[in-house]
C-alpha cells in the first residue's frame, strides 16, 4: 500500500461539536465513541484541547504525599458533614413550611401568602396581644 492510498478524513465543526457534546452529557465514553463513529481516541483529544475543553480530558491527580491524603480525607469528611447539616435544613424548612400551611388553613387564609403579608402589616401591639392567651372567656384582666 503506497503512502497516498490513505484516504484523510475531513469532519465539519458541527460532527466535531456533536461529538464532544455527547461526551460532556455522559451518554458515550470516549471509548465508546471511536467505536461508534470509528474515529481515534487521539482525534477527539486533539478536538477537546481544539474547543478549550479541558474538562473532557482524562485527567487524574496524583497525591503525592501523607499530608496531602490526610488532608483529602478531612475535606470528604467535612463535606458529608456539610450535606448532613444540608439535609437537617432542609427538613426544618420543609416543617416550617408545612406549619405556616396548617396555620393559615386553620386562620382561613387562602394560602400562606396571603397570612405573611397579614401578620407583615400588622403593628408590634397588635400581634403580641394576639398571640397572648386572654383568660376568661376572652376578657383580658388588668
């Protein structure tokens, strides 16, 4: 086979930017795409550093030294840590949430909105004599 039998491949920018999408979505592994389209791992590398996708390379950091690992593991540590107390929030939230929603249904507010913006307009006397317990049957005692 002589040198000018090869055939050289020309691929427009659209093929190009079509592959590199369906790496950067996870649907095809780099691998998986030279199978596919029959292409080298080399020329889809060439089209990442070509598009200033980095974040397509196979990169790995490389730790060097036992500070550097105890340090990674105190950093996973505190952030499970921080999706615990993430998750806590959110479960507060959502309580809080559902309560205003049974508050307002039983006041007879239309929705929590509508009881935020009542509660906002009201003056400090008159929320803090509301929320006080009025003893017999409703007459407040001096």
């Amino acid at each position: 086979m002589y040198k000018n039998d090869q055939v050289t491949r020309r691929y427009s920018e659209g093929f190009k930017l079509k592959i590199l999408a369906e790496l950067s979505t996870g649907k095809y592994s780099k691998r998986q795409l030279c199978l596919i389209y029959g292409l080298r791992a080399s020329t889809i590398n060439g089209w990442i550093k070509k598009y200033d996708r980095k974040e397509l390379m196979n990169t790995r950091i490389m730790v060097e030294n036992q500070d550097e690992i105890s340090r990674v593991k105190a950093l996973q540590k505190e952030i499970e840590q921080l999706k615990k107390l993430l998750l806590k929030k959110d479960l507060e939230l959502l309580v809080n949430d559902s309560y205003l929603e049974v508050m307002a249904e039983e006041l007879g507010y239309k929705n929590v909105a509508e009881l935020k913006k009542k509660l906002s307009t009201q003056s400090p006397h008159q929320s803090s004599s509301r929320s006080k317990a009025k003893p017999h049957g409703g007459m407040q005692l001096l």
